[in-house]
C-alpha cells in the first residue's frame, strides 16, 4: 500500500465544506501546493527528501484524524515520512495550541514547509467555500489558528531552503488577504 491507497483508506468518509468534498482532497492540495513551490526554487536537490516531504503532506493528519498506525505509513512510505508527519502532528487537539506552535518553532525546515502548504490550501478552501461557512467559525477559530501559526512559522530560520520558505511566505500572505477582502465583501462591516 502507497501512501495514497492509505489517505483513501484512513481517510474514508471524512468530508470538508459542508461534507461535499472528501477530505483528501486537501491532503492532494498540500501537496500539490508543496510540489509546485520545490519546482519552482528547485532548492532540494535530494529526490528521495522530496517525495518523502511529498509523502508527508499527504499524510499529515493520519495520526490525529484516523485509526492508521505509526507502522502503517512506515510500511506504506517510510520512517523519515513519519518523522515528519509527528513534527506536523498537534499532540492534543485545535483548542489547545500552545504545546504544537512551541512544537512547530523547532519542528525541521522540511516539516515547517509542509505546514506552509498546509496554511496555503486550507486559507485558500476557507476562502473558496466563505459562503458556506458561519462567520464565528471563521472569526474565532480559523483566523486565530492560522495568524498563530503564521506568526511561528514567519520568525523562524530557514537556512536550507530560504527561497522556497520566502515564496510560500509570499503565497500565504496572497490567500489571506484574498480570504480578507472576500470577507470584507460576504459580512461587510457595519457601524456600530
């Protein structure tokens, strides 16, 4: 089994957006986001690292959202894939953030790219799907964990892979001020 055939499986009958879209979807979309920046900087050069980045993104939220084992992702894409994906993994849960941002700011540069692309595609799904989604839901509990964890991710070093790190950097602040202005335009605010 391929890492594919395992997000299918872990993953089967996890929905997004108003239970419209399967939720590998997104994990597609990580990786996609993650695969387009490596081909544009082309700053590691190592193919095995790639794919296992790749691997990675596809797998990031095996450990906290199914039943698949630590043995099945290395069975189905290898230890250094799973290494990684514990690096992205929240010990506890999207309420509770402190331990995972303290988590993510020694997380490796590999990983924390991966929560980049993860931050890029949820910010632009938020986005896309704005007229499904309730304004509180957005207000206090997207934008908080998505402003945290940019926050993070901006003041740490990334001394392997800076032009990849700068262009999603650049790709993130593009879809959260894409996210503003459509939201601006579906809740305007009003005075009080």
């Amino acid at each position: 089994m391929d890492m594919n055939q395992l997000i299918e499986a872990g993953h089967l009958g996890q929905y997004r957006n108003a239970k419209d879209t399967p939720y590998t979807d997104h994990l597609r979309g990580v990786a996609s986001v993650l695969l387009s920046a490596q081909s544009l900087t082309r700053e590691i050069r190592d193919e095995q690292l790639v794919q296992d980045m790749i691997n990675a993104a596809l797998g990031h939220d095996l450990i906290e959202d199914t039943y698949v084992t630590e043995e099945d992702i290395v069975s189905a894409a290898g230890e250094r894939t799973l290494s990684l994906i514990k690096e992205l993994t929240n010990p506890v849960d999207d309420a509770h953030t402190d331990e995972y941002m303290a988590q993510l700011s020694s997380a490796s540069e590999e990983a924390r790219l991966v929560k980049y692309a993860d931050l890029i595609e949820n910010t632009l799904s938020v986005s896309y799907n704005l007229f499904r989604l309730e304004k509180e839901w957005v207000e206090t509990f997207y934008l908080p964990i998505l402003n945290r964890t940019e926050s993070v991710l901006r003041v740490t070093e990334f001394e392997d892979y800076p032009e990849t790190a700068l262009l999603m950097r650049g790709w993130l602040f593009f879809v959260t001020n894409l996210l503003e202005v459509k939201k601006s335009n579906r809740w305007p605010v009003t005075g009080e």
